[in-house]
C-alpha cells in the first residue's frame, strides 16, 4: 500500500478527526483510512478498491513515486546555505565596523 501524507490540516479538522477515532476505539489514521475509502465508494457505487487507489497516485506522479523527503531535505539545504550566506555577510559587516573605530 502506498503512504499519504496531507499537511497543513487545520486544528479543529484534526482535533475533530482525533475525537471520531477514540469514539471508535481506532487510531486517527486508521479513521482517517476508513473515511477516505467510504468517500471512494460513495463516489462511484463500487467498493473500495485499494490497487484503483494506488494506481492513481501512481498517474499523479507519472509513475514515479513520490519522493517527499528527497524534496524536503533538498528545501533544507538550501535554507542552509541562505542562512550560512547571512551569518557571512553580517560578520564581515561587523569586522568593517569594527575597523572603522
């Protein structure tokens, strides 16, 4: 099976998400899972089909599987290197401050 992983879910949908799983003895993933396959079946009359699924993303990433971490970690180097850049420029600013006392 593939992994999901949906980001910037405001507060009261995870607390309200967090508060149907525990009234049903799940976690909030596994309630997370099971709405997500009712909405599917719902959608098209047919049951829930998890290879469908699948090959969706799959069309969505033109065969290729996402690669989140690769991205993130790549975004992190380069917020790295900016700050590296700026912490450069402001002490060679400081040193010229310095000399011109």
């Amino acid at each position: 099976m593939a992994n999901l992983n949906i980001r910037n879910v405001p507060e009261p949908v995870r607390r309200g998400l967090r508060l149907r799983a525990a009234r049903k003895g799940l976690s909030m993933e596994a309630e997370a899972r099971a709405i997500l396959a009712e909405a599917v079946q719902r959608e098209n009359g047919e049951p829930f089909d998890p290879e469908s699924l699948q090959g969706f993303i799959l069309g969505l990433f033109k065969g290729k599987p996402p690669r989140l971490t690769d991205e993130l970690i790549k975004e992190r180097r380069r917020e790295v290197q900016r700050e590296l850049r700026a912490m450069k420029a402001g002490k060679s600013r400081r040193r010229r401050v310095e000399r011109t006392r």
